[in-house]
C-alpha cells in the first residue's frame, strides 16, 4: 500500500499514555513515522479482512467446484 507520490500530511490531535510518549522520547522514536507504519499495517489488515468477507461465497463456491470436478491441472500432475 506505498502511495505513488507523497500524499499531504496534516496535523491530528491525540492522546496517548504519558509514559508511553516518555520512553518514546527517550528512545529517539519518531512519533508520525511510527504512528503511520502501524495505521498502514492496520489499514492493510482489515482490508484483507473484507476481502474475504466480500468473497466469501465466492470462495466456498470455488472449494467446492474443486471438491467435485478437481483442480484443472490435476491432468497434468506428475506426482
């Protein structure tokens, strides 16, 4: 999910633990970099999720097609 150009940043307002920000700082850590890469994980995550909530029929309709007819290439399996 690398966006093709620099997409605008703008500023947020959030709260977090204090001791958290302090180790954090303390540690060098770059809050919006960090905060970034986890809400891309995050972000990825559940779009996968609804992947296959959306394809789930299609999915089991699929397994099952493969469960009576095989896979196309079983033809040509040579194990």
């Amino acid at each position: 999910m690398e966006p093709q150009n620099k997409p605008e940043k703008r500023p947020v307002n959030l709260r977090a633990r204090s001791d958290l920000l302090d180790c954090a700082k303390a540690m060098g850590i770059n809050l919006s970099a960090t905060l970034e890469e986890a809400l891309m994980t995050e972000v990825k995550k559940r779009k996968a999720e609804q992947w296959r909530k959306d394809n789930k029929k299609a999915m089991e309709a699929l397994n099952q097609f493969t469960e009576e007819h095989g896979l196309f290439s079983d033809e040509f399996r040579t194990f």
